[in-house]
C-alpha cells in the first residue's frame, strides 16, 4: 500500500500541479505558471521535509525532499534557482550551464553576477515584483529577464528567461521603419526642392525646366520602386509559412521573364544568357513570387557586372535532385565580410552606387523570403574583381509531396 507519506507528496504535487494550470489559465504566461508549479512544490516539499511523521514512516530525510525538487525543476527548459538565505541550494540543468555547475551552495550574489540581480535578491522588497533585465549575462550580447517567486516557507524562487530573440526583433523593426523613412525622405525631399525652384524663376527657360522635371520623374519612380518594393516584402512575409499550391514550369518562366526584360529594352539585355537543361521537374511555387525572384536576381547582374560582359543564367538539376538556378555576373564582386548581410533590408556594400543604378536594397531581402516560402535554399558566392554567382536550389514537386506525405526527405 502507498505510505502516508507517498500519499501526502502526491495530493501535494497535485494540487502544485493545479495552481500552476491556474496560473496558466489566468495570466496566459507559460513561465509564469512555471513559477507557480516551483513554488507550491518547494513549499511541499520544504513542509514535509520538516515533519517526523513523513521521515518515520519513510525512513527518508529532508535531502531525499531537495533531490525530488531538482528532478521537477530540470524538466523547465529555462534557468530555475531555488534560493535559501541568500544561498543557492538547487538549479536546474539550464541554470548551471548558464551560470556554472559550481553555483549551488554559493551566494546567489556570485552565482548570478549582475548588480541588478543583487539588488532584487537582498533588498527584503515582497515578491513577486517587475521582472528585472539581466544585460550581458552568458555572453555581451544576451539579453535575460529575472522573474521571482517566494515559496511558502520564504525561499526564493529565480526564474530567468531569455529575451535575447525579442530584443533582436525589436532592434531589426527599429532600424527597418528608420532606414525606409530615409531611404523615402530623400526623393521626397529632391522632388520638393525643384518644385520649389521651377516656382521661381528657374520655370522661365525651357531647358532647365525640363531637366528639373526629368529628375523629379526619376525620383518619383525611385519612390515608386522602393514602396512596391516594400509592399511586395510585406506580402512575402505575410504568406511565408503557406505553401504555394500551383505546378510551375521554372524552365518557361524564365524564359517569360528573359523576354520581358528584352522587350524593356534594358541597355544589358544582349548580354544575358541563358542555359536551361531540357526535361526538367516542374516545382509548387507561386508564379508571381518566382517570376519577381528571376527578374531580382538578373537584373541585380546586370546592374553590378561590368558593361559589356555576359550575364550568365544556368538552370538544371544539381545532385541532390533540386532545381538549381544560378545567375553569374563578371562584376567588382563582393569582399567576404559583406556577403552574410546581403540579404539584411537596406543592407548596401557600396550605397552611393546602388542608389545610382537604381536599387533599393531590398532586392535580395526579397529573394530570400521567396525562397523561403518555397522550402528551398539561398547560396551566395563572389571574388573581389572576378564577379558574384547567386544560387538558388528549390525541391520539385514530386519531392515536396513526399516530404509533406512523410514519406521522403527534401535533401539539401
């Protein structure tokens, strides 16, 4: 039969076990129903641990109560601490590898190692209060929230959760909405400027007036590129999780879209050339998002690729059995440090030179939410003076169904 002692740990651990999914149900908040579950059982624990009765009948003692606790608390995937009299006296697995395995038994001031942590965990103040921001615990760039609890007996309860993520997409829509402002504030502030002349006296000759004009239409358009630009990624984000549906034949599209940009009359169309293997798998892909990554990427070679050399455009089937696009220019190239941010918005190696040929630094941001969305693979490859090959792998159709069915893997 079950001791007394068994049977009281396990009403207490369910009851533990029901506040937390009230916490839950509350306040909506994983972590802090995690708290929640800590606390009730430390203070189970802790209350057992302390009663004769439960040792008599279990010949167990309280240490048999602290290792129970730091077998509940190693199942939580974030940093817990239990905290004693300002002494550490159990962490899970995550806190010590945070922190360090020697951190149990030390003062909670060494083992953490952040004067706001300190101030927080000896001021006396009642817990909960605000989570505290931990900055550059575990490495400079980390970014923690201390959460506290107390325990019925008066132990504290630090739960630490990482922000890091949180931080960094806050920074990236920060630096977005400021370098889309800018990038739009410059035309607007061209095109203001000669209206502002052509009102005066500049109006009067016909010369001037005209190139005034030629350039206000030419920051109009820049205008107009950069917010399609921006819609088009907005979109692109919006849908990136839902896979496209339709059969496309990648071999015809680029042909489609070869001859649109002949029928532009584009100063570098004769220089393009393209070899498509025959026979090729047709993939699932959204034709309008395929046709937009095509036009992107060889109208970034003929953009950078010094004039009167090819524009090379190969498509076929690579040895893992994907779809392989590869567009080759024979341009400045790109040195190493830039490559790994190319696809960061309004990322420029060269800004002056890119605003002037026309783009908008979000061309390649594009291509890689594209490709994204199309499960399949972005690889970038240049060298200073000899030119820049971008190389997109994407799964046929066939492929795509079996990997969604379970019944094969997309390679890669």
């Amino acid at each position: 039969m079950m001791s007394r002692f068994a049977r009281r740990l396990s009403g207490a651990l369910g009851i533990a076990l029901a506040a937390a999914i009230g916490v839950l149900a509350v306040d909506g908040r994983i972590d802090g129903a995690a708290v929640a579950l800590v606390g009730a059982v430390a203070a189970a624990l802790a209350a057992m641990g302390r009663g004769d009765e439960g040792i008599a009948a279990t010949g167990h003692s309280a240490p048999d109560a602290n290792l129970l606790l730091a077998e509940v608390i190693d199942v939580i995937a974030e940093p817990v601490l239990l905290v004693r009299g300002g002494i550490v006296t159990c962490a899970n697995t995550a806190a010590r590898a945070l922190l360090g395995r020697h951190i149990v038994d030390e003062d909670v001031r060494v083992a953490i190692r952040h004067p706001a942590a300190a101030d927080r965990l000896t001021s006396g103040a009642p817990l909960p209060g605000r989570p505290v921001e931990l900055v550059g615990l575990g490495t400079p760039d980390q970014k923690w929230e201390m959460r506290t609890g107390e325990t019925g007996d008066g132990a504290r309860i630090v739960h630490l959760v990482d922000r890091s993520g949180n931080y960094a997409a806050e920074k990236m829509r920060v630096d977005f909405v400021a370098n889309a402002s800018h990038e739009l504030r410059t035309p607007l502030a061209s095109i203001l400027g000669f209206i502002e002349t052509l009102n005066e006296e500049a109006g009067e000759d016909p010369a001037l007036r005209k190139r005034f004009l030629d350039v206000m239409f030419a920051e109009a358009q820049r205008m107009q590129r950069l917010v399609e630009d921006l819609i088009s990624l907005s979109r692109i984000e919006a849908e990136k999780y839902r896979l496209p549906d339709a059969r496309i034949d990648l071999g015809e599209l680029l042909d489609d879209v070869v001859a649109e940009i002949a029928a532009a009359r584009s100063p570098r169309a004769d220089d393009v050339a393209v070899t498509v293997e025959p026979a090729l798998p047709a993939v699932i892909g959204d034709e309008a998002q395929l046709s937009q990554l095509l036009h992107n990427l060889i109208g970034n070679a003929m953009k950078y690729g010094r004039a009167g050399t090819p524009v090379t455009v190969q498509l076929g089937l690579d040895r893992s059995g994907l779809l392989r696009l590869a567009v080759t220019d024979e341009g400045e190239g790109i040195a190493a440090q830039h490559i790994p941010r190319l696809t960061e918005r309004f990322y420029r190696v060269d800004a002056g030179r890119s605003r002037s040929v026309g783009g908008t630094g979000l061309g390649l941001a594009i291509v890689k939410h594209i490709v994204e969305r199309h499960r399949g693979r972005l690889d970038i490859a240049s060298k200073v003076g000899i030119g820049t090959t971008v190389t997109v792998a994407i799964p046929p159709a066939e492929t795509l169904a079996r990997a969604a069915s379970g019944t094969g893997v997309i390679k890669g």
